[in-house]
C-alpha cells in the first residue's frame, strides 16, 4: 500500500470472525507517514456477522481519531482473504462540510 503524504496519518481497520463461534472482533492502528506506530486499538464487538463486523472496526477507528484530534488520515480496511486492501480513502475533516466540527474546549 501506497504511504500516506508527509502529516497525513494512515489507519488501518481490520475485523475477525471465527466460524465457530461468529464472536467478532475489531482491531486497527494508526501509523505515521513513514510507517511508524501511532496507536492501536482492539474492540470486541459479540455475535456477528462479516457485513456488520468490517463497518464496526471502521466506526471505531474513526471515533478514535475524532478523540485523538487527528484530522488528516487515510483508511484502509482488509476484506480479502489475500491480505490486499479492499478500500482505500483519504479523509480530511476541513476539507469536507458535511462533517460536524468538533466543538471547543
């Protein structure tokens, strides 16, 4: 995958689901432009299914992004079984008005 632009911060969001139990779980992290480790998250998320699961772990990474004030990142989220990413996007908060600002204080 492609690193993101010098300040622009990369969360990647992945989820798990074994067959026997359905007892998902999310996971991702948060790495600086040349690849460092910012911060990592875990989160069980109980029964499920791989439809609800991979939207999960993407609400939890953005949650913690809006907590951390980071607000130039890129997503990537793992869906396929070879490891590739199944979706790439940048986001920027102040780029887009449709997002709610985050009040001061």
């Amino acid at each position: 995958m492609q690193k993101p632009s010098a300040g622009w911060i990369c969360l990647n969001v992945d989820a798990a689901l074994p067959n026997l139990t359905k007892a998902g779980s999310v996971g991702g992290v948060f790495r600086d432009s040349e690849g460092n480790w910012l911060y990592g998250f875990h989160k069980s998320i109980g029964i499920t299914d791989v439809l609800q699961a991979e939207p999960w772990g993407l609400l939890v990474g953005l949650d913690l992004a809006h907590s951390l004030d980071i607000e130039l990142f890129q997503i990537s989220r793992h869906c396929r079984q070879d490891g590739s990413p199944g979706f790439v996007s940048s986001f920027s908060p102040s780029v887009c008005p449709s997002t709610p600002s985050r009040p001061p204080g």
